[in-house]
C-alpha cells in the first residue's frame, strides 16, 4: 500500500482527498496545511508520494516541491491546484513534478495520475 501526504491550505480539500485515496488502497500518513509544513513532514514520515496545492501561505508548494526535490532527487510529488495555467505546469514539471491535476478535479482523474507513479 502506497503512503502518501497531502498538502493543502484548504481543510476541507484535505478531506477530499484523504478520502478519495483511502478508498482506493492508498495510505495516508499525513497532511500540511502549508508547503513549510509540507517539507518538515516529507523528512519525518517520508511517504511515497506527495499531493501538493500550489497557492498555500507560509511557503508555496513550487518551493515546498523544489526543497523536496532536494532532499530526494526521485521524489513522487504530483500537484493539484487550480491554477492550470501553462506556465505554472511547466515550471512545476521542471521542478520534478511527476504530475500535474487541475481543480476542480474528478476522483478518477486523481487516482490516475497516482497510479501512473
């Protein structure tokens, strides 16, 4: 069973997500509420995969991924935001993002961008 964390400044967006993955056979062992957070419990937990928001306060999840990527070259981050524009993706797939879903997203769209990991 695949670990993932879940950063979002959106409570209820955690939810939604924590639940659409548990439902499908993935483990959730963490959320941040912030990329700041984001970064201090990829170290501690180190899951397998990271759902990251991009517009969070504190630190943003292009940074939080970037200083992921750092820790670890072969991370699993795949971002999921509302802003879709084509510069925002680009520069996150850059960063090492391993994928990229646009808000408002559908359960099956989600699952299939973790699977492809």
């Amino acid at each position: 069973m695949k670990t993932v964390l879940i950063a979002d400044d959106a409570a209820f967006m955690r939810i939604t997500i924590k639940n659409m993955l548990e439902k499908n056979d993935y483990k959730v062992v963490g959320e941040a509420e912030n990329g700041l957070v984001a970064l201090q419990k990829y170290k501690e937990l180190q899951p397998d995969i990271v759902t990251m928001d991009i517009t969070m306060p504190e630190m943003d999840g292009l940074t939080s991924l970037k200083a992921i990527m750092q820790l670890n070259s072969s991370a699993k981050v795949v971002m999921l935001s509302a802003m879709g524009q084509q510069g925002i993706v680009l520069d996150a797939v850059m960063a090492g993002a391993k994928g990229f879903v646009v808000k408002p997203f559908k359960e099956e769209t989600v699952i299939a961008a973790l699977s492809k990991l």
